[in-house]
C-alpha cells in the first residue's frame, strides 16, 4: 500500500491498463493468432517500461489533498487512458486509423459501447475480447469513482440525499483518508471480488446455458459494466438463446440499484429494499413501459389479425420487458423477441421510449449512465407535494427528515441537473449538426453519447445510424460528450468552479 501511494494516482491507472494487455495476448497466442498476440505484447511491454520511468520520476511527491485534484484525476484517465488503450488496438487492426482506434477504446472505457467495426468478422476475436475487457475495467472504474472520489464531495447523485453543497468535501469518516489513491486501492480491494465474482458466475451460467467462451464472457462483461459490448453483430445471434437473456436480465438489476452489489457502502441499511426509492421507480417503468409497448403491439396486431397468436404474444411481452430494463440500465442489449413483437404487430420501433429510458438511466454509485433513478424519484416526490399543497394549502408534509429533504433541496440539485443534462444535449446536437449531420441523426447520437447508451443509434430511429459513418470531427465530439455523459456535468462544473482553485 506504502508502495502504490507514493506514485501518481494516474499513474496506477495507466499502469493496470497497460497490464491488462497481456490478457488479450494470452489469448490470441492460445489461438495462434500470432500476429496479434505480437501486437498486444509489445504495446504492454512497451507501456509498462515507460509507465516505470514515470513512477520512479514522480514518487514520493506530496499526494494532492483538494477536491479538485480528485476531479481532476478522473477526467485525467478518460482523457490519458484511451489513446494508451488504443495503441496495441491499432497494431492488432492495421488497416484502422488511430482516431478510430481512440473512438473505441473510449467508447469501451466510458462503458457506451458504440463501435465502428459492427461488420461480422471486421475484428479478431482477441481483440474483441479486449473491447469487452476495457470497457468491464471502465464499469469498474466508475464504481470505485463514485464510492471513493464522488461520494465525498457529494456529486454522482449522491448530492439528492447528503443535503450537502455539490463539489465540497464533508468531515466524515471515509473523507478523513488523506489522498484520493489510498481511497480508491481501498474501495478497488473491497468491490473487486464481488464485481469479478458476478462476472464469472454470469460467465458459468451463460456456458451452461449453450453460449460459445468468448461470446459468453463479453456478454457477462458487457452486462456487469452496461457496455453492452459483444463481439456478435447483436447479442441476438448468440446460442444461448432465451435462457442467455433471462441470466442477463437477472444480472441487470446490479445496475438499478448499489444494495445489490456486494462491498458497496452508502447503503441505508435500515430501509427495506422493496421501499427503495430507486427500486421502486425501476419497477415502475420496468412494469409500465413493456404494458405500454404490448397495448400499443397488441392494438397493431388487431389489424394484421395476429392477436390470437399467445406464443407471439408472450415473445412481445418478454422483448419488451428485457428491452426496457436493458435500456434503463443504459446497457443496450436487445431481445431477440423485440423483433417478433415488432412483426406481430406489423408497427415500427418506438425510439422516443428507447431515448426516454436511457435518459432516466439506472441507480446511483452503479455503472449505468443517464440522469440516474434518484434524481427522478426526488422530482416525483416534490411534484408530488405540490399539487398535495394545492389541494391543502396548510398541510404539513411527513415521513421524516431525510423525505423532506428529498424532497425540497434534493429536488432542487435534481432539477439543476436534469437542466443541464438537457442543455448537455442540445450543446452536443447543435456541435454534431456543425459537424454535417440532421438534427435527428445529432440528436440521438448526441443522447446515445451522454448516456453512454451506445446501442440507441441502431435501435432508436427507423433507419439505423452506423456510428462508422461520421467524421474526424463528429467522431471527437461524440467522444467528447461520452465524456461529460461518464463524468456528468455537476462534477465538471465543480472542477471548473474558482473556490476549487484556491489552496
């Protein structure tokens, strides 16, 4: 430990991804894919000799003890890590340019999973395995981010329930360690069993399932860290079929909520979990919106006569159902059967549902994207009192302390975020618009990026959107606003806010 803190905390970063290489070159020399085992050996090699240099240059120094050097860390890794992840990736693919190369390793690292190379057998397999890999490592990032760096300064969502000011760390007892490293060694040490644990049990049970290795290990990846990263064209071509989803769907409630992920602290243990804000509000639109999508297939179906077909009609229920949480958890993945309860009932792909749900996004301190369930639970509630106060202008709202605050300075920071979340967007669809694009091509890639819900340009609109078809600049920019989706915009504004830069 002594060890680890006496060197840059981006430092550490940049040296456990240089280290992760050498599980993709493992695995191609297994395959005797030599080429490009090469490729991945020598860029870890390379990097982790140059990574020693720095170490030993740069240990020792006075760890930073501001706010703002934790911030500024986490932007550092999205901004140092991903051309770093790159390299062995464009020596794998030669006939790729780096730009491309950057593209998706952050689209990986920011857990998107938007990919330029959805042509069945573009990539060798070793390399998709380190698409997988980078963005399961990039889930874990945000995980022990959010606990050991965002937590205490009350950002991340944790700003609707703490009553604290957004950006300014508070005397606790996790804030009294003294450097951000020593926070994040500790909180890595104490996810990472569980987090890897539910990897490979996902990983067991997709086997057993009839799923191939490979496929079935970046599913469980992609599924833990809601990349949504397969090395299948979809995730509906893979062999496990109806039991593969079933697993996956069970696996994506870790994402609507952090009681579920075993290590995780801020937890209110008190509070019963089927009273859990978040919880309760996944379950509303996890049972609302497939209602919604079977009526509105059902009253489709009426005129293709199709509605006295049960089986179709239990494959819509179901599509629906594994949809809608996908997307609410920001994973991406699509049912198999969201296309038969498309062609039962003869109507087209309800994107603007698809769009709402990766905005409302999953729980806090969870590797899901969007506005996050919280932040919707607490404008809810204080909608919620105010049309009670309409009714009874002198009535007294209850249910304790920690209920009002939710509901008067929660809601606030709540409705401070959605409104820059919304302004994030149209920022991010005028800027892809400059680049060339139509508004509604800009204005779903611009959300898919800030929700790092990749997989809505293929599913959200009629024709689908190949994120391989954009621009140097429109490729930047959408890289950009993965970005400020993963880091979200109350955290940039505190590291940009002037009271952080004074000593």
């Amino acid at each position: 430990m002594r060890r680890v803190r006496s060197v840059p905390l981006i430092v550490v970063l940049m040296a456990g991804g240089a280290a992760a290489m050498y599980v993709p070159a493992a695995h191609a020399v297994a395959l005797r894919q030599h080429e490009v085992a090469r490729a991945f050996f020598y860029a870890g090699t390379f990097l982790l000799i140059l990574i020693a240099m720095i170490a030993i240059a740069t240990q020792n120094r006075p760890p930073p003890r501001a706010a703002r050097a934790h911030l500024s860390t986490l932007v550092g890794a999205y901004l140092i890590l991903p051309p770093m992840l790159a390299l062995p990736f464009q020596m794998a693919v030669p006939d790729t340019s780096f730009t491309n190369a950057w593209f998706e390793m952050l689209s990986s690292f920011t857990t998107t999973g938007a990919t330029l190379y959805d042509t069945p057998g573009r990539l060798p397999p070793s390399v998709h395995l380190w698409r997988a890999l980078v963005g399961w490592l990039g889930g874990f990032f945000v995980l022990t981010a959010a606990m050991a760096v965002l937590a205490p300064l009350s950002l991340g969502g944790m700003e609707v329930i703490s009553g604290h000011v957004p950006g300014r760390e508070q005397a606790s007892q996790i804030t009294r360690i003294a450097d951000p490293t020593e926070r994040l060694v500790r909180q890595s040490l104490a996810l990472f069993p569980a987090y890897g644990g539910l990897t490979l049990a996902l990983w067991g049970l997709l086997l057993l399932a009839g799923e191939t290795g490979l496929v079935g290990l970046c599913h469980a990846m992609g599924t833990l860290s809601t990349s949504g990263i397969s090395p299948l064209e979809t995730m509906t071509a893979g062999e496990a079929g109806f039991r593969g989803e079933f697993l996956i769907f069970l696996f994506l409630f870790l994402a609507v909520t952090r009681r579920l992920m075993p290590g995780t602290s801020m937890v209110y243990r008190d509070t019963p979990i089927q009273r859990d804000p978040e919880v309760m509000m996944a379950f509303f639109f996890l049972i609302g919106v497939p209602v919604v999508l079977f009526l509105r297939h059902w009253i489709g179906a009426i005129e293709t006569e199709e509605t006295q077909n049960i089986a179709a009609a239990a494959r819509a229920m179901w599509g629906g159902l594994f949809t809608t949480l996908s997307f609410l958890t920001t994973t991406g993945y699509e049912s198999r059967d969201w296309v038969a309860s498309r062609s039962w009932s003869g109507l087209g792909t309800p994107g603007l549902i698809l769009l709402g749900l990766a905005i409302v996004g999953g729980g806090v301190a969870t590797t899901a994207g969007g506005v996050k369930l919280l932040r919707v639970y607490a404008l809810y509630r204080h909608a919620e009192r105010e049309l009670e106060r309409i009714v009874h202008p002198s009535s007294i709202g209850g249910q304790g302390v920690v209920a009002r605050r939710l509901r008067r300075e929660g809601a606030y920071m709540a409705w401070i975020f959605f409104m820059l979340f919304a302004f994030s967007i149209a920022v991010v669809t005028a800027a892809l618009s400059l680049a060339g694009l139509g508004f509604e091509r800009a204005m779903v890639l611009g959300i898919a990026a800030l929700t790092t819900t990749g997989p809505l340009a293929d599913l959200a609109v009629e024709t689908p959107i190949r994120w391989s078809e954009l621009g140097p600049a429109a490729k930047v920019i959408a890289g950009a606003a993965m970005i400020v989706g993963r880091m979200e915009t109350l955290a940039i504004l505190a590291l940009l806010a002037p009271a952080s830069w004074r000593r």
